[in-house]
C-alpha cells in the first residue's frame, strides 16, 4: 500500500477533495481516504502508478502537487528532522535532491527555512547532493493542522493553462461564463474521463465541454441562442475537442435514453440571463426530468444553480449527493448539486 498526497489549492474547502474522488473513482482505482487536513488529501492505495499519477495531474484542476508520502509526523522541528532521519531512501547513484516547505496559511511557527535545511541536512549526511535548480528529486513538506506530510513530488498540475484558457482569451467570449479551473472540477466531480459520452444542455459559449473535451471526452451541447451556439462552435473548433452541438431546448432534448455518461451545466440564472421558458422553475424541473432520462444508469449530473435544485431532481428521480455553495458576490452564492441516476 502506498500513501499519496495530493496538496490542494486553497479557494474552496470542499470541492478540490470531491474533485480528486471523482478523477479517482471515474478510473475505477480502489482508494481510501486516509487523511482530510486543510489543503492536503492523503489516500492509501495499491493500484496507482506513475503514469496515472501523471494523468491525473494533467486532468485536476485543483491540485497543485500529488506527493508519494514518505513519512507523516507532527509539525515541530523536533518530529520533523526524526521522521526524515527514520525515512526509507533507496540510493541511487544520481540521487540529487532538492526540499520545498510549505506552510498551509502560514499557521505553523516554525519557518520553512528551517525545515528546508533541517530535512536538506539529514538527506546531505546520508551522502545526497543537493541541487537547487534542477534536482532528481523535489522533495516536500507540507505543513498542516499540525501535521507535516512529506515525500518527492511525483507531478505537478499546470495552473498557467487556465490563465490561458480564461474565457476573455477564447475566440467568442459572452459574459457569465464559468472559470475554465471550476469548470473542469466539476466536469471530474461528474467522473468524466476518457472515451465518455459528455452532455452540457445549457453550453452556451461551450466552456464547459472543452473542459470535458480536453480530458477525451466526446462532447454534446445544446442552447436555444443561434448566435451562442456559432460562438461555441468556433471555441470548440479552437481546442480540436471531440463535439456536436446542437439548437434545442434543454426541456426536450432530441436524445434518445440512457445515452450519456455524465452531465455539468450551469443554466441560466441572475437577472441579466437570457431564458427561453415560461418560468425558470419550469425550465428547471423540465430539464432535470429531461437529463435523468437522456443519463445511463449509474450517471453522474452536477449542476450549477442560484436557487435549490434538490426537490425537483429528486422528482425526477435523481439520488442526492454532495452539494456545496461558493459566493459570487454579495448578492450571488452559487450552489453546486451532486445528482446521481
Ligand atoms: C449561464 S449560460 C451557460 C454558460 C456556459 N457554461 C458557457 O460556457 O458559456 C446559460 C445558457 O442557457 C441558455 N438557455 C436559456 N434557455 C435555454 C433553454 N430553454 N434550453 C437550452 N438553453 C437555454 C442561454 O442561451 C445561455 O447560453
């Protein structure tokens, strides 16, 4: 069994870990969840190797390292220096090495200076070179509710794609898009992964599926704007993701049953949105009815929503899951539903 550290990035509690679970669950990896500290999930498991562990840091929007753990011990200089010297290291003969300490909001005393020459010690008295530019291995210890984790980097997530792939950069932008990085959360929440059938019934500019596209999945999107959809067009075109789109009401999709694996959208909410519906609660109860039936069985559905989703979904069948809220703005909390049919 091998313990793995994912350190997360710090703008939501909840959906970076729910996030990781998804990614996990979607690959069918048996896992268990070890630790949930601020900022850092540990899970134990048997049936995850480089190479995954590469995928994942290529799909997880909300992680920033996945470290192998090499030890665990209070977060006091003392423990810290003894679990490094108790560390099983196999030597190799261009073993070089490099040590980061992170502080998590910067609750712990200690500086990371200090730990960063106390670990670097340790490993230079047992006959490693230290290499401050280009290491064989990057070390990290991370500080946490009073913990400190700590093992080399296996992978590292590429937080610059999404500053490049923000909405304003792509080819068509219209306002009330989301973040492409919640964007792909959600779609790995959905257990999206290579091969599935993706469907996002209110795509409008299509930020979502190139989400889900990016990861391989193969994309379907619909609106009711003609203009939306050409503009979607052109972003999917952009990111040479597998789509179609189509121009029809998400209450009444042309789709036949259980076609499709898993569902993110964010419908219209807000004043300024545009909604082709009697009432948005119609839409919604609609859509919901339409989305369960177009899911497979075992399908996942997050939605993004102003007002509660839940009593309608159950209504139309779907099972409760996680739901998490993120505000906005004073006067916007987005609310996140976790459906499963
Ligand atoms: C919040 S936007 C979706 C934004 C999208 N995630 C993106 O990346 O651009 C909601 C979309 O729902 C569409 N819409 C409104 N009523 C609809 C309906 N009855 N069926 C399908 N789409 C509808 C709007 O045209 C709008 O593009």
């Amino acid at each position: 069994m091998t313990l793995i550290a994912f350190e997360l990035s710090g703008e939501t509690p909840e959906i970076p870990t729910a996030e990781i679970v998804g990614a996990l669950e979607s690959e069918n990896i048996d896992f268990l969840v070890k630790y949930q500290l601020e900022q850092v999930l540990v899970i134990e498991t048997s049936s995850i190797d480089a190479v995954l562990v590469g995928e994942l840091a290529s799909r997880l929007a909300m992680t920033r390292h996945i470290i192998k753990v090499s030890g665990i011990s209070y977060a006091n200089l003392t423990d810290i220096i003894s679990m490094a010297e108790r560390m099983d290291i196999s030597k190799t003969n261009s073993f070089t090495y490099n040590v980061r300490a992170k502080k998590i909001k910067r609750k712990s005393p200690i500086s990371s200076e200090d730990i960063e020459r106390g670990i670097g010690k340790v490993l230079y008295d047992r006959g490693y070179k230290a290499d401050l530019v280009k290491p064989d291995i990057q070390y990290r210890a991370i500080l946490t509710d009073n913990k400190c984790i700590f093992g080399p980097v296996m992978a590292s997530t590429d937080s610059s794609a999404f500053e490049r792939r923000k909405p304003h950069k792509k080819p068509f932008f219209y306002p009330g898009v989301l973040m492409p990085k919640l964007a792909l959360a959600l779609v790995n929440i959905a257990r999206t992964k290579e091969g599935s059938v993706f469907l996002d019934p209110y795509c409008g500019t299509g930020g979502i599926m190139v989400e889900a596209g990016l990861i391989g999945a193969s994309t379907l999107g619909c609106d009711v704007q003609r203009k939306i959809l050409m503009g979607a067009k052109m972003n999917l075109d952009f990111y040479s993701v597998d789509y179609s789109l189509m121009f029809q009401d998400a209450g009444g999709m042309a789709l036949r049953d259980d076609c499709v694996d898993c569902i993110v959208t964010d419908p219209p909410y807000g004043r300024s949105a545009f909604i082709q519906a009697q009432s948005l609660e119609k839409l919604m109860k609609n859509s919901l009815c339409e989305m369960y039936r177009v899911l497979r069985p075992g399908g996942r559905l997050v939605m993004v929503s102003e007002r509660p989703v839940e009593t309608w979904a159950e209504n139309a069948g779907f099972r409760l899951g996680d739901m998490f809220t993120q505000r906005v703005h004073r006067s916007l909390t987005r609310r996140i539903t976790v459906l499963d049919k």
